[in-house]
C-alpha cells in the first residue's frame, strides 16, 4: 500500500552559493535538510524542526521556494511500503547553533556546489528538481499541471 506523506525541505545556502546537503543513513542517498510534517504541525515548523535535528543548524524559513512531487518522489522500502512525498521546498537562513556531520538519521553534512552535487548519489527526488533548488528565483518552483478535463471526461 502507498501512503502519500506531506513533508518539508530545507534549501540552505553558504556565503558561496553552495547547497547544503545530508547524507541519508537509510540508504546512503544525500538529499536536503527535511522530512514528514507531523500531526498538527505547520509546515515552516516542520522545516526548522527537521534542520535541526538532521544538522544541529537553527534556521528560519524565509519562503517557499517550490512545491514537488509526481512520480519520482515515490520511495520503496525494504518491507514493502511505499511512501509518495509531497514536499514544499523553503528558502531557510541559518540563525544560530553548529553543524553536526551526523544525527541519528543522517551520517553527515556539508554544503556543495551544484556541479559537485551532481556527482553524488542524490535521492531521486532531489535529482529531479536539483536545477530548480539552485536556481532559487523569485518566483516558487512547481511542475505545470498537466491534466485537462477533456482528457479526462467520461464517455
């Protein structure tokens, strides 16, 4: 059974323009800041949350920076479930605390140009919208709607 999760990534940038990402301990993968939105919790919390336990960094989220999800955001699990993510993606600046290279979910962390990052192991995920995370524009980054009701009117 697929269950569809709501979660949060957090884009956090150096003085460089250099992305700072996390190694996942699950699977090896290095992927943004974030994780699911618990119950009640409000998005932009669920960011600053996730940040800091993944890195030991206290952020602010700042924006929205994009919207993802779609088929390849789909993760299989060694048990058998699968999880589609919905993430919204935030502009977050560091406020304070230190950067840890390991947390009990990931096995380090460290910030990456976009073409080193292209050279990693990414989440698949993350390798989908990677050019749109380090283009941080103004405008929030989403996937134009396909579906259209004349594909889809019944017969």
């Amino acid at each position: 059974m697929r269950l569809q999760l709501p979660s949060v990534s957090a884009h956090i940038f150096d003085a460089a323009g250099r992305l700072l990402l996390v190694r996942q301990r699950d699977g090896g993968a290095w992927s943004t800041p974030g994780g699911f939105i618990e119950p009640d919790e409000r998005p932009a919390d669920a960011v600053v949350r996730e940040t800091w336990e993944e890195t030991g960094l206290v952020v602010s989220a700042d924006r929205i920076v994009g919207v993802y999800g779609g088929p390849e955001f789909v993760v299989r699990y060694p048990g058998g479930d699968e999880a589609q993510y919905v993430i919204t993606g935030f502009q977050c600046t560091r406020t304070g605390g230190a950067l840890r290279s390991n947390s009990d979910e990931t096995s380090d962390a460290r910030f990456w140009s976009e073409s080193d990052a292209t050279r990693l192991t990414l989440a698949g995920w993350l390798r989908s919208v990677l050019r749109e995370v380090f283009a941080n524009g103004a405008e929030a980054a989403f996937h134009p709607a396909s579906w259209a009701p004349e594909h889809h009117a019944p017969a």
